[in-house]
C-alpha cells in the first residue's frame, strides 16, 4: 500500500468516498456541460433565457443527485436493479394511458414541475437489470439458450413499448445497448449473427410493408429514410432538416464562423438548433476544430468509464459501468451521425449539450452510478 493509499484509509468513511469519486470523469462532464451552456446562449442570440439558465440548474441539479447516487454502496443499486426496471416499465405504460403528446409523438408524464421522458429512465434501468441478473447467473450458462431468451425479452418488452409512442431512436438505442451488455457479459457471437440476419430482414419488411394494411412504421418515419437517402428530393420539406445542417457544418471550416456569428443559428435557418441540431450550431462557430474538441471530451468520457470497468473485480459494477459507457457513446454517436446526414434523423439529443431536462437528469444519475461503482470497488487493504 503507498502511502497516499494509506492516507486516504484513515480518514472518515463520508470524506474516504468524496475522494475516492473519479473526478477526472467529474471535470469532463462539467466541460461538456460548460459547451452545452455557452451554445444555448448564442442561439438565444447572447441571453441566458429561455435555455441556457434552465439548462444550469438541471445540471447542478444533477450534478447533486450524481454525488448522492456515488455515496450509496454499488450492491444496492445491484439489488433494486429489478424494482427500477419494473417501475420504468410502468411509467412507460403510463405514458401509453395518459401520458402528454409534443411533435406528433406521446413521449411525456407531466408531474408539475416538469415534463417526465420515461424512456429515458428506461435507457439506464435496462442497463442495471441486464448488469444484476449476469451479476447473478453463473458465467457457465450465459450462452445457453434458456439463459438468453430472459434478458432478450428484458429488452424488447420496453422496446416494445417505446415505438409504441412513437420513439424509433430510443428503441434503437435499448436494442443496441442491451446487446452490448449480452456481449460484454460472454454471451456467444453465434446469437449476435442470428440476430444480425433478423436485423436484414426485418429492414426488408419495413421498406416492402410501406403503403400496405400491414405497414410496420409510421408515414413520417418512412419521410425520414427518404429524407435520408436523397435530401435534395424535398429541400424545403421533408429535407428541409439536413440541409440546412449540411450548410452549416459546411459554412463553419476549419476554425468557425465565431461565436455567436453563426449565419444558420442567427437567422434561424437551422431548425431544433437548441435541442437535436445543436452539434451543427457548435460546428458552424467554432469550424472542425470546435467539434473535434468536443468529440476529444466525449472520447476521454467513455475512455475513463472503460479503464473504470475493466479495473473492477465486481462483476455488476462493471458490467453497469460498461452498459453505461456504451450508452453515452451510442448518444453522440447517433446525433453526430443523424446531423451529418450519415444516418436517418431518428430524434436523439447530444449528450449534456442539447437542452433537455429528463435526458440531462437522467444521465447525471447514470454517471452517479458509474461514480458508486468506482467509490466502492473491491481495493487492496494490504
């Protein structure tokens, strides 16, 4: 044992914990939020309302409920993993009954104060069930295949309900984030092509159902994959999203147009540019560099949860760390892509950055968990 370690087990057991708290992973995601707040404030045209004073106190709302989540000892969380799955789950049928509809699509449960995203809880509560119940089944039988039909169905049943509403980027990101739990856990490549080959075909019945009785997926969303595959068919309509953002990522360079000299934001040409399409805001301001610095942030977020889990001896801490991790990827990653006219605009916001109450809550909380697995990880006491 050094002697910092050493130093560190004589202090109280509350003050051991605030410095065992990865703060490396602290100060990233307050950089990250610090790029949130200043790109609010240049679409607003230089004021702190309507988002970006909003969006502060959520993010030291949250950062509050992060510490508090941290202290809590991992195996709770590991033995609530189940309650808060059902109670997701439930909050997404509530949703179904007499939730609030915004942009065409139920998604929200008003309770006062804010407008509650359950789907959003659902992204993480999937994350811990899936990490518990690996946690429990011996490692022998993670591939057989009564072993693998319990967490498939853990998956689909809020999937299920979440395309329901209509929220195809939120199902897409459960299936995907569920599958990176299976595969991190040991279940066998085999499975994972099987469901690849579904995949294919489920695409297939998708593009050939349109315009049928049987159609699997609503008009607008087919818009999308149109809008996708030839945005210049409908420039003012349909395409009207992308190319406008293609414009100002264009616009932007190498170092940016300047902050708050953004033609496509000022002149709100840019639609959604405070919520999905900010990252081209930020790109058309700042130019290559700007994202580049970004993406760097978000890069050294998932490297230092990955070194996180992969230096955990408890198995559900760091299955929930790498669940966690590979969701906040997935975020970016499918809103960076969307933006960039590389995938379909399915809806997803840009981690910490785009405003949002219930995704920027719900994240923080997940980062709390990350926190209270590395706050409490087996350490050497020799």
């Amino acid at each position: 044992m050094s002697y910092l370690e050493y130093r560190v087990q004589t202090v109280p057991t509350g003050l051991r914990k605030i410095l065992y708290l990865n703060w490396g992973l602290i100060l990233l995601l307050t950089a990250v939020a610090a790029v949130g707040f200043l790109m609010l404030y240049s679409v607003a045209g230089g004021s702190l309302q309507p988002w970006a004073e909003p969006q502060m106190k959520r993010f030291a709302v949250g950062m509050v409920a992060m510490f508090l989540i941290a202290m809590v000892p991992i195996y709770i969380w590991r033995n609530v993993a189940a309650v808060a799955y059902g109670i997701s789950v439930l909050l997404l049928i509530g949703v179904e009954l007499f939730g609030t509809t915004g942009m065409g699509a139920q998604r929200w449960i008003d309770i006062g104060f804010m407008r509650l995203q359950p789907s959003e809880l659902t992204k993480i509560t999937v994350v811990m069930f899936l990490a518990a119940y690996y946690d429990w089944l011996d490692i022998r039988k993670v591939s057989r295949i009564f072993w693998v039909i319990l967490p498939v169905f853990i998956i689909l049943l809020p999937t299920f309900l979440v395309l329901k509403q209509p929220d195809l980027g939120t199902a897409i990101l459960l299936v995907a984030g569920g599958g990176i739990i299976m595969f991190a856990a040991g279940v066998h490549w085999a499975y994972f092509a099987v469901v690849g080959a579904a995949g294919v075909g489920l695409v297939t019945a998708v593009l050939k159902s349109r315009g049928t009785s049987w159609q699997l997926i609503k008009d607008y969303q087919f818009r999308r994959i149109d809008t996708f595959l030839d945005p210049d068919s409908d420039p003012l309509g349909a395409g009207y999203h992308i190319t406008q953002s293609k414009i100002a990522l264009g616009s932007g360079g190498i170092t940016g147009r300047g902050f708050m000299q953004g033609t496509q934001s000022r002149l709100n040409f840019l639609p959604e540019k405070h919520t999905d399409f900010i990252f081209t805001t930020l790109a058309e301001e700042f130019g290559l560099i700007g994202a580049a610095s970004l993406l760097t942030l978000y890069a050294l977020i998932i490297i230092f949860c990955l070194a996180s889990a992969f230096t955990n001896k408890d198995r559900f801490a760091s299955l929930l760390t790498i669940g966690i991790a590979a969701t906040f990827f997935l975020f970016f990653s499918v809103n960076m892509s969307m933006v960039m006219g590389l995938a379909p605009v399915v809806g997803v916001p840009l981690p910490l950055v785009s405003y949002g109450g219930s995704a920027m809550l719900v994240l923080l909380a997940a980062f709390g968990l990350v926190q209270s697995a590395h706050v409490h990880r087996p350490r050497d006491r020799s």
